[in-house]
C-alpha cells in the first residue's frame, strides 16, 4: 500500500481501512457566587459541543443584584 502525494491510497491488493476516532476532550465548568450565596452545581462541556448554561442558582447578597 502507499499514499500518493495527493492522499490517495494505492494497493496491490483488497485492503481495509479502519477509521480511527479519539475522544474529544471534556472541561468541569464551575460558577462562583463572587459574594453571593447559594451552590450552582459543575457542568461538564465537551470540545466542540454546544454548552447552555444551567439554571441561575445564585442569590446575590444584600443590596446587589447580579449582572
């Protein structure tokens, strides 16, 4: 078997190819209530994927309000 400069595959013969895939890296996303309270559980977020943002689960403290 060889590979052309363009990328194509040459045999002599029936060959197989297999396609090979890895795991596209992960990321824990996590929330700080920057003074607020409450607990915004982790998220996890894949390479590539689309992420939304979990539900709002902070309170933010006397006085303030989140923007």
């Amino acid at each position: 078997m060889s590979v052309s400069a363009a990328g194509r595959v040459m045999t002599a013969a029936n060959a197989e190819i297999a396609t090979v895939f890895e795991k596209l890296p992960t990321y824990t996303v996590t929330f700080d209530a920057n003074g607020g309270t409450g607990v915004q559980e982790t998220a996890e977020a894949v390479q590539g994927d689309e992420f939304v943002l979990p539900l709002f689960e902070f309170d933010a403290p006397d006085h303030m309000k989140f923007r």
